[in-house]
C-alpha cells in the first residue's frame, strides 16, 4: 500500500528528458557490436593462428559491463529529468515591509514654535523619510477631526510625493485631533492587504491623555510597532489665522498657546511597542526610523516564516549509484566507462548549456521568480509560464502593453485594476477610468480605484481645458491674420484709388497731397489701436494670474464627500485645533 501510494505521488518536473530513453537501444547495439568486433577476423584468418595474434580471445568477453553502462546511463537521464515523490517548505520572497504614514492636520500643527510651522517641517521630514523608504509599500492617512486615506499602499513613493505639497490644516473637513480614527484607517489599509507585520510612522505634535486609551484599543494585540515623530516644543507658539486675521482664540478669547506634552506619548509607548523621536535639524530623526523598521523586519522574519510548497527535486539522489556503476565497469576493463555521460552531454545543443544547471535544478517559474528577486524583470517575464505572473513581470518590466494583453485576459477584480493601470500608464485614459468604474462596481469601497479614478478624471479635464484653449488661440490668430488681409487690401484700395486720382486730376495735385498726409496720420492710429490692444490682453493674463492657485482642491473635496457619505456632520469634537 505504501509502494503504490509511492509512486501515485511521484512526478518528473522535466518530464521531455525522458524522451533520452528511446535511443539508448540503439547505443547498446552499436557498443555491443564494437565489443564483438573480433569476430570479423575469424572469418578470414585461421582460428589456431588467431589465439596467437590476439591475446585473450580464447576468453569469453562479457557483456556485463556494457550493461552496467546502459543502466547507468538510464539511471542518469532519469536523474535529469528531475523526479520528485517529496513536498518542500519554499520561503516566500517579500520585497520589504508595510508602512503606513499618518500626518497630523489639526489646527495646532500650523503652530509657528518650529520654523517655518510645524506642518511645513513635518512635510519636509515626510518627504526624506519616502526618499529613504526605497523597499516595500507605503500608504498615507492624514487627521484632523476624522481621518481620510489619502494614498493606500503603494510601491511607488512619487506618487506620495506629488501631493505632499498640497496637504495643510485647511483641506479637512472637520476640525479638531482624532488620532485613534487615523490608527484605526492604518490597521485596516495593513489587515486588508494581507500584512501579517507593518510599521505606522505617526507624524504629530502631540496628544491628550484621553487619547491614549482610545488609541490601545485601536492597536492591542496587533503586529504593527509605531514610531512618533514629534514636531512640537514644550514652549509652544500660537497658531496664526489666515488672511492676517490674527492667532486662533478658545472660547474665553485667550490665544491658544499649544504645548508639546510628552507624558501620554510615554504612557503610550510604556503599553504598546512604540518609540518616541523628537524632529532634528538633520535626517538623525529618519535614520532613527529607519532603523527602528529595520529591526522590525528582522524581528518579524525570524519569528515568522512564510512559506509556500513546491516539488523537492531529488534526482540527485540517483547519481550516486550512477557513479558506481560506471566505476565499476571500469574496473572490469570497460574502457568506454566514461562513454556514457559523454554521450548525454553532447545531445544538449551549445545554447542548452548555459541553462542546463537552472533548468536541471529549477522549474522555470522558479527561475522566473529568482529573476524577478533580482530586479530583471524583462527576464522574468519570459521564464513565467503562470500567466497572472507573466503579467505582473511585464508591468514592472515596463511593457505595459503585453501587461494589459495578458491582465485582459484574466478574470477578477484583481485583475481588472492592474489592468486600469497598465491602460493608465499607456496614457489610455479614456480605458483606464473605464476599468477602474468596473472595479468599483464590484467593490465600491475599493480605494486604490477611487483614487486612480479620480486623478485621471482630473488629468482629462486639464487636457481638454488645454485643447480648448489651443483651440481658442487658433482662433484668434486666424481673426488676427484675417484683420491683417482686411487691412491690406484696403491699403491696395487706397493706393488704386490714389493712382487713379492723380491720373485723372493732375490739377488738385495738392489737395491729393493733403489727402496723403491724413492717410499717413491714419496708421500711428492704428498703432495706437494695436498697443492699447496688447496693454488690455496683458492686463487680462496678470489679472488671471492674481486668480488663487488650489491645489489642494481636490483632495478637499473628496475628503469633504467621503465625510458627508460617513453620516458624521454632526459630530463634535473636543478641541478645534
């Protein structure tokens, strides 16, 4: 029962090296026939005088060894071909960990106590600390009265990037300070991707007691350490209104003076793996977080290990007696021991070799997977034979083409977003935000879509506002050109005219003259015209110029309808800022 259950479980992983097999007949009836061959010489010479000539013939030459040698041989394809009765623990490659930014918006975080503000330095700092986050995935959540993900995780850190300038106190919806909503968005953005360990970056100025509690619920028993970077002093500053209009004032119309407290920071990290750095003039600070995720990750891949199974290759246990064999016919006096494996090494044709070690040891998804650890993904794409690997392997290759061929090909809502971003990256953005609507039909939550969406559709519009306005400028030098041949041809009347005058009526030659000169005065005129048009059109661009840039706009608003659409409008908060 154990034999039969043995062999169901069996398989080659390079099955067509078998196909070796079929021509070993045809060596032993050639070998056998070169072992034999002294018996073409008793055919023509007298076997009294042979035993004489050739020494040993009188013996028996045994084909034993020849056999050793087929078998061997047999044995050693077999071998190449990679059989496999036995299941292996294979660690799964992860490319860096999770890391969830949450950034502080409140009021107090426009504090002037840190120069410029505190917000701009924090900006600052988010920005080194995606320069330094070179591995994994990164995702952005800022807080005020409520939180919002403003990027869910990404591997790309430019895309972050471009919309840290457009982040400020002004484009939340709600005031107030939430921190325990924006722990609560991070768990969720690292739980739903399937993080088993991650790391939360909190960038604040600071907290209440009240908070600390709220937070711990949030992040109990969870594998996400966290790291504060504080951007605040204990002197504190006042937080200056827009427009000049003075500092923030509470209730009894005293200016508010925001004050780092460190005690509920300690008290959070005394009861949850965090740590405490306080913001500094170099990247000391980044390199501390850093490290501080670095040994996270060790931590983690100690303490767990995960794995995938795959096929153990075990033909090398075969080239043992392989060995053996061939030793043995050796020793016998087969002096074509050594014929064998000479014979197998040369049916590989010579662009065989260079693979033949990955190919006898490795599968070409492993060798796909391998390529792709090494940041050839051009390589990779052409090893895979999974197709939703193929895929991925095109994508980060660059070939984004192949990459929506073969993402349209497969089915999912997986699937149909990587498709979006191929289409997306091909600057088909008319497809890509047809993609991202379907994924979004399936999964209306889907935030990685809505934001896709969302920025292409803005994208569009600026392209459109552009053609339009090339379009209108079209315009206007065809009216420009047309005025331009109006006033020429008149020019021609004038001069026919003229002509004709002085032909006709040589006598009023002075009056002609007189007529010339008001002619003649006519064009500083139009001169005058052209430069008071030119005054207007440049009065027009200064005054679109002076017309508030808003960046932040979109992000503003949909922050504010994804707060409408939570129902928390009336919710209030403790502290506005």
């Amino acid at each position: 029962m154990a034999l039969s259950s043995l062999f169901s479980d069996i398989a080659f992983l390079r099955p067509w090296v078998l196909w070796f097999l079929l021509p070993l007949p045809l060596i032993y009836f050639v070998l056998r026939q070169v072992i034999s061959g002294t018996g073409q010489w008793q055919k023509v010479i007298e076997p009294h005088l042979l035993k004489f000539m050739l020494q040993g013939a009188t013996k028996r030459q045994s084909i034993w060894p020849l056999v050793l040698i087929m078998v061997a041989l047999a044995l050693l394809i077999i071998a190449c071909a990679g059989p496999s009765f036995a299941k292996k623990n294979i660690p799964i490659y992860r490319s860096g960990e999770a890391r969830v930014i949450l950034l502080d918006l409140s009021f107090s975080m426009d504090a002037i106590d840190i120069k410029p503000t505190r917000l701009t330095r924090a900006k600052h700092k988010l920005t080194d600390l995606l320069s330094a986050s070179k591995e994994g995935e990164t995702g952005l959540i800022v807080y005020a009265g409520d939180a919002f993900i403003i990027s869910p995780l990404t591997s790309d850190a430019n895309t972050i990037k471009a919309m840290v300038n457009d982040l400020s106190t002004g484009i939340m919806p709600i005031w107030g300070s939430e921190p325990a909503l924006a722990f609560e968005k991070a768990i969720e953005l690292l739980e739903n991707a399937g993080k088993q360990t991650g790391h939360i970056v909190w960038i604040t100025d600071g907290i209440v007691e009240d908070d600390v509690e709220l937070i711990l619920k949030k992040v109990k028993g969870k594998p996400f350490p966290v790291s504060v970077l504080v951007t605040a002093t204990e002197q504190g500053a006042p937080i200056p209104l827009p427009n000049n209009r003075g500092f923030l004032k509470n209730s009894s119309g005293e200016i508010v003076m925001p004050t780092l407290r460190m005690y509920p920071l300690q008290n959070l990290a005394n009861q949850h793996p965090a740590q405490i750095v306080r913001l500094s003039a170099n990247n000391q600070d980044i390199d501390a977080i850093m490290s501080i995720e670095s040994n996270s990750i060790k931590e983690s891949d100690s303490n767990e290990e995960q794995s995938t199974q795959d096929r153990l290759d075990q033909g090398y246990w075969l080239v043992l007696p392989v060995v053996a064999l061939m030793f043995f016919a050796f020793r016998r006096g087969f002096k074509l021991a050594g014929l064998p494996l000479l014979l197998l090494c040369s049916t590989f044709p010579d662009y065989v070799h260079a693979s033949f070690w990955d190919d006898l040891w490795f599968t070409k998804d492993q060798q796909a997977e391998r390529a792709l650890m090494q940041q050839n993904a051009a390589k990779a794409a052409q090893l895979f034979n999974d197709k939703d690997w193929k895929a991925t392997a095109h994508y980060k290759a660059g070939d984004y083409e192949k990459a929506e061929n073969y993402f349209s090909q497969q089915e999912g809502l997986d699937a149909q977003y990587n498709l979006g971003n191929a289409l997306a990256l091909q600057g088909k953005l008319d497809e890509a935000i047809e993609a991202y609507a379907k994924v979004l039909e399936q999964d209306p939550n889907h935030a990685d879509a809505q934001f896709n969406k969302d920025l292409l559709e803005k994208m569009k519009q600026e392209q459109e506002q552009e053609q339009n306005q090339e379009q209108q400028d079209k315009q206007q030098d065809q009216e420009q050109n047309q005025d331009q041949q109006q006033d020429q041809q008149q020019d021609q009347q004038q001069d026919q005219q003229s002509e004709q005058e002085q032909q006709e009526q040589q006598q009023q030659q002075e009056q002609k003259n007189s007529e010339q000169k008001e002619q003649q005065e006519l064009s500083p005129e139009e001169l005058e015209d052209q430069r008071s048009q030119q005054e207007k059109e440049q009065a027009l661009e200064q005054w679109l110029k002076q017309i508030p840039d808003d960046p932040g706009g979109l992000l503003r608003e949909k922050m504010r309808r994804e707060f409408k659409r939570r129902g928390r409008e009336n919710r209030t908060t403790k502290e506005v800022w």
